[in-house]
C-alpha cells in the first residue's frame, strides 16, 4: 500500500455562539481549519487541524497550511499503515512545529484503520463504553451573563461546564461564585484560568473560592508555578497547556503537580503521539481528557475516538467541536445524545462521511508520479 495523492483545504468555520473569549482580551470569531486528504489503494483517510485563533497555542492556520505544502511531497509512495515510522519521516524532513503534522497524522491514522477494515477506535486500544461524557465552555463575561449561559448549558442536558476565569481575581472570583449559584448542585465545574494567574494570584482565587466545588485548571505558565499553587490548595488540578511533550508528561508526574491532564491533538503532532502520551497518562494513574484546539466533524471524530478508548475509570470528558461552527465538513458527524454525552459513529476509521464539495479548491493536490 503506497501513498497515491494528498490534498489539502482551508476551511473558516464561524462560531455558532459567536465571539469565543477569554481572559485579558483574548477572541476568536471562527476556526481556520487546514484538512488534509491522503489517497491510496482507493481508500482516502481524512485529517484536521485548527487552532483557536493565535494566542492559544503555538500555532497558526497560515504556518499548518505553508507546512503541509512543505512535509506532503516526502510522504508520496510511502506505506501509510506504518505510523511510526511516517512519524519519524515527518520529524526528519521537517524540524519541531507539531501542530503542522496534526491533520497529516490524523489523516494516516483513518486511512491506516480503513485498510485494516476496523474503526479507529479498535486501533487506539479498543472501545471501553459506547460513550464520552461532554462539557460545555462558559466564556469569560460579567457574572450575571456567565451565570445566565451556564443556567441554559445545564437545562440543555449538560452536567460539566468548564468556567472561564484567569483575569482580574476579584471580577473571576465573582463570576464562579454567579455561575456555581445558578446551576444545580452536583453540576461539575472545571475553573480554567488558562495559565493566566501568577502563583500569587492563584493563591488569592483559591482561598476565596474555598466554599465552591471544582477542579482547578492550569492557573499558571509553568509546572513549577503551578506546583507551587498545587501545594497550597485543596481542590483536584489538571493541566492543559503544561503538556506539550512526554517530557512534560513525566515531570508533572514526577513532581505530583496535578491530578489529571487534558492532551490536545494538534499540539502533541496528532491521534498516533496523542494516543502514546494518553497511554503513558493512564499507566501513571492521572485522569485523562482527550480534546484539540478546534475544528469541525472531523477532528471531533478524532477526538471520540481517542476518548472512548480510554479507559473509562481514567476518562475525564470531551467536547464536541462540530458543534461550535456554523458550516459542515461532512455528511454525518460523531453522535450526541441528549446534549451531555457524545459517542463514534458507525464505519470504518474515523467514520467521517467527508463531503469534498464543501471544502471548496484545495490549497495543495498532488499525486504520485
């Protein structure tokens, strides 16, 4: 089996709720989504990568779409099924930016599970459950709207919000204490400051949080900060942007800094290092959340996948991206049932229904010779 052709897209994939934000200013409108198709042996697997705006992450839609252009031309006539060694070959022809091999590596992923005749799912390690519990994101706001939109997410079936704190301690303070009123008891919160605190700050959030249940959310820049806020506090943490390696991995272990890690796809390079880092994850005993940066049906497949061969006992939740953006990518999508839990849909790989008219010209199509 060799690689026959690779296209890629750019998609923009507008809010549904409109303007995502963030603490100290940070908003997005859309996704840039770059999607990569590799071809051979008359199967196509599909891959995604979009970041949430620019101050996210280390990455940007314009470096996905020039790096792709730059790694496609050196996977021409390989085997797709051999993930690691593609991997590697990445690695070689095209130095650090994981984030750019993301959509490729998903990509190969499906297509590698679509040649074996299994879903995705049964490569990653195979199903535990027939579903992932969701979350829903309260954007940074005034208290009394956060409050108002967390009221809705719960009545619309949600039992996890991942609440937006990270700026002004006294304002953020405010705005949990709002939103913690508003729903229903039991209701699990995720505070995720985003590493916008300093310890200092975090300290002072914490202490007058205390009476509030919720997990505490990457407060700060580095493991070693956020160490120092872990040992001041009672509450559970998980760290996000603190995980870009296996490196980071093992230090936050090591060092006992948190409880649970959320892996994002497209930061680690894609589904084959994402499902390596989760494994490692669950092995040390850490909770596990398995997301990305953004995209549509897609990606969240991804997602589903990664997160349903989780073990369930180590599995945090997930969040269901196709359903942010106003525009499609496919014909079916990951199901979602009843607005709180979201599991694979049927077929092979990914089980993504691409359809290729909705992408529009590609930005790369090349074919071997």
């Amino acid at each position: 089996m060799k690689i026959e052709r690779i296209q890629a897209f750019r998609q923009l994939q507008p809010f549904v709720d409109g303007p995502y934000r963030m603490s100290k200013g940070r908003v997005a409108d859309a996704f840039d989504s770059v999607i990569v198709a590799i071809s051979a042996d008359g199967l196509t697997g599909w891959g995604e990568m979009a970041p949430l705006g620019t101050f996210y992450s280390a990455a940007f839609a314009d470096g996905t779409q020039a790096g792709v252009k730059e790694i496609a031309p050196h996977l021409l006539g390989e085997d797709p099924r051999a993930l690691t060694r593609m991997n590697r070959l990445m690695d070689t022809v095209f130095k650090g930016h994981p984030y750019v091999k993301s959509a490729i590596d998903m990509a190969l992923n499906d297509l590698a599970a679509r040649a074996a005749g299994v879903p995705l799912v049964t490569m990653l390690g195979g199903r535990d459950g027939d579903t992932a519990d969701l979350y829903k994101v309260v954007t940074h706001g005034e208290p009394d709207a956060m409050a108002r939109n967390a009221a809705r997410f719960v009545a619309e079936g949600y039992g996890r919000l991942q609440i937006k704190v990270g700026g002004d301690v006294g304002g953020d303070i405010d705005r949990v204490a709002a939103v913690a009123d508003a729903v229903p008891r039991g209701t699990v919160l995720f505070c995720d400051a985003n590493a916008g605190w300093s310890p200092f700050q975090a300290r002072q959030f914490a202490d007058q949080t205390r009476n509030i249940d919720y997990v505490f959310e990457q407060p700060t820049v580095t493991i070693d900060d956020n160490l120092s806020v872990r040992r001041s506090v009672d509450k559970p943490m998980v760290l996000d942007e603190s995980v870009q390696s296996l490196e980071d991995l093992l230090e936050i272990h090591r060092k006992g800094v948190a409880d649970g890690v959320t892996l994002k796809i497209s930061r680690l390079g894609g589904v084959t290092r994402t499902r390596q880092m989760r494994d490692l994850a669950v092995d040390l005993g850490l909770m596990v959340t398995v997301e990305d940066t953004g995209g549509a049906e897609i990606d969240t497949a991804a997602m589903a996948h990664l997160s349903l061969s989780t073990p369930a006992e180590k599995r945090l939740h997930a969040i269901a991206f196709h359903e942010w953006v106003t525009v499609r990518t496919a014909r079916n999508a990951p199901p979602v049932y009843g607005g709180s839990r979201m599991g694979v849909p049927d077929g092979l790989g990914l089980a993504i229904d691409v359809d290729i008219d909705l992408l529009g010209k590609p930005f790369l199509d090349i074919v071997r010779s």
